[in-house]
C-alpha cells in the first residue's frame, strides 16, 4: 500500500525527467536554428547577442539595408547587369521570417565580368532598403552567388498599381505549413517577368539583412519600383505584417548609380 504511491511518485518523477530533457532538448534545437525576429527580444537590436555567430550584426561596418542619398550617389560606368534568367518548376517556402522561392539551376546574373548563378529570392514588407528615407510597399531579393562563393542581391522595390501576375502565381500558392518546401505541381515561373524595364540601379556593399548578417555582399538596389497591387500587398502582410531590418549606418560606403 505504501510502495504503490511511492512506485507512482518514483514514476511521475522519472516523467518530470523527460519532460524537462525534452524540455531541454527543445531549447537546444534554437543552437543549431536560433530564434530571431523583427521585434522585442529577439528583434534586430538583439540579434549579436542570440548567437555568437551573429556578432555581425552588430560589430559589422558595412551591414545592410542602407538609406540610398541619391543626391550622394556617383555615377559609375560599369557594372552593367546582364540578366539571363529561365523559367524555374514553383518552389516556395515559409522560412519563418520570410516566403521565399527557391530556383532551379540554370539562371545567371553577369556583372563586371563576374557570374552569380540565382539561387531564390524572398520578399520583406515595407522595403529594407529607403531611397532617399523613402521606404517602399514591398522589396524583392533576389540572392545570387558565384562559383566563388561570393553573394550579389538585385532588389526590386514593389509599389502599389497593377496586379502583377508573377506574384499572383506565388501569393495564390503560399504554404500553410512553415519551413516546408512547396512544390506547386505544373507550375513555373520566370523572374525576369518580375525586373522593371529599365535597369538603372544603385549598387554598393553591404551584408546579409537576416542573421547571421555577413558581409562581402554586393547589392545592386534597382532604381525603377514595379507595381503590385494593394491585395497583393494585403496578401503578403496576412503572412508577414512586418519583416524589415531597420537601416543601417553607411559608415561613408560610395553608392554607385548606373543609369
Ligand atoms: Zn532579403
């Protein structure tokens, strides 16, 4: 009679155990995919103290988004962007900060010389970057490296107009499950559907805008904002009502504008 509840409350203790290495075990997945966010206390101001790997965030000198001063911007006659990209099956993911669409091998973007193969791009709602402390409706990533290894970002800032159908495609086919890749069957697209006719940009150093923000980053921020349509906006915000960096110093860094 009295073994029995001891037997009981050995047993609950042994299940507290588990849970609380479950508990642990739980805490420890965040080492290898720590948590961050755009706000509170894992919001940007926090992120160099979430992770050591994260001390770019806030250590770095050439971190990004930047607020682009055009009257600042020097012309440059080089780094023309030549765009060759295909159209890729429709592959999306909710990462957890952003929706991102994952292309398939085989297009390419060449600047001065250099050739960055597309890897994906995602969206940030309102734009990271400010063009002259304008912030934009939407900005588009796309984020390319080189056999090198080194990264180059196109932004296309998005504001409100015509639906674009491009982005109809991918907002139709969000996932409703997070960190899960989407293959949407019998579905393409082409991003080069989504750059604005002109190809005028600005271009400088930067970083990764999401943790662990590295540097050697080469952005290329286009001059012409697209339109998409308040819906479309709308859309994305039910997702992500705010998924922004907040800009950064430019600690003297030369922009350069193609036009
Ligand atoms: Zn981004």
């Amino acid at each position: 009679m009295n073994n029995a509840p001891r037997a009981t409350l050995r047993t609950a203790a042994a299940g507290g155990l588990l849970a609380l290495l479950s508990i642990a075990g739980h805490c420890a997945e965040p080492q290898a995919h720590p948590h961050w966010s755009y706000s509170g206390q894992t919001g940007p101001n926090k992120w160099s103290e979430i992770d050591s790997k994260f001390t770019s965030c806030s250590q770095g000198k050439v971190q990004s988004p930047i607020d682009i001063h055009t009257a600042d911007a020097k012309h440059a006659a080089l780094s023309e962007l030549k765009f060759d990209y295909q159209a890729s099956p429709l592959k999306v993911i909710d990462n957890g900060h952003t929706i991102q669409v994952n292309y398939a091998p085989g297009s390419f973007l060449t600047v001065d010389g250099k050739r960055y193969e597309l890897l994906q791009f995602h969206f940030h709602k309102p734009s990271e970057e400010r063009i002259d402390g304008k912030r934009y409706a939407l900005v588009a990533h796309l984020v390319h490296k080189n056999a090198e290894g080194e990264l180059a970002v196109v932004g296309v800032l998005m504001e409100p107009g015509a639906k674009r159908p491009m982005i109809k495609t991918i907002f139709d086919n969000l996932p409703l499950q997070k960190e899960k890749e989407v293959e949407v069957p019998g579905v393409s697209i082409n991003i080069a559907t989504l750059l604005p006719e002109n190809h005028a940009h600005y271009t400088f150093s930067g970083s990764l805008t999401t943790p662990p923000c590295s540097e050697g980053v080469k952005w290329f921020v286009m001059k012409t904002p697209v339109p998409v349509s308040s819906q479309q906006i709308a859309q994305f915000g039910h997702v992500y009502k705010m998924n922004a960096r907040p800009v950064q110093a430019s600690n003297g860094r030369v922009v350069e504008i193609n036009d």
